[in-house]
C-alpha cells in the first residue's frame, strides 16, 4: 500500500529523474516530507506519520529514519523501491544505445 503511493509519487515525476533534475531518493525526502508537513488523511499518511521521521538541515541535507523497527524496515524497503527505480529508468535508457554512443569520436 505504501510502496505503491510512493511508485505513483515516483511515476509522476519520472521526467525529472530522466532529465536529471532530481534522483529517486531526493524524491523520497520530497514525498516523505509532503506526507509529514500536513495532516494525515489516510491509511498510508497515518503510517507514515507513526513509522518515519525526517530531519533536514538548511543545506537541503536530509536523513529518513525509523521510528521503530517496523519503521527501519518500511525506510529500508522505500530507499531500495528508489534506488531500484532510478536503475530500471537506466537500463531503460540504456537498452537502445551502443558502445560507439560513448566514444570520443
């Protein structure tokens, strides 16, 4: 249920990602912190509210924890759905390119 809001957060921000604006895991402070900054309404904002903790510095510098051991692994399965993401868009990317595209020529 969590992961698949955050696949849709992610779905629809895909062009920043393929444009190079962001990456997956920005995105995930981004969505996480949407989430926490207002009430929670439904089932996935209450989670997230109970489980994850965002901390920010002014520099934009961010770290996502885990209230709880439920928490940890909810944070553990977010950050690897991201990084799994941005590779998948990668090899997307990647599957119709040849060695000569990255030659000096």
């Amino acid at each position: 249920m969590i992961l698949k809001e955050f696949s849709k957060y992610l779905q629809d921000n895909k062009e920043r990602i393929t444009g190079g604006q962001t990456t997956a895991v920005k995105l995930l402070a981004a969505w996480v912190r949407e989430i926490v900054y207002k009430n929670p309404k439904g089932h996935v904002d209450k989670i997230v509210h109970t489980e994850i903790m965002l901390a920010e510095n002014p520099q934009g510098d961010f770290f996502i924890v885990g209230k709880s051991e439920s928490g940890r692994v909810l944070v553990n399965a977010l950050y690897n759905f991201a990084l799994s993401y941005e590779n998948y868009l990668m090899s997307r990317w990647l599957s119709d390119k040849k060695p000569d595209d990255f030659g000096d020529n």
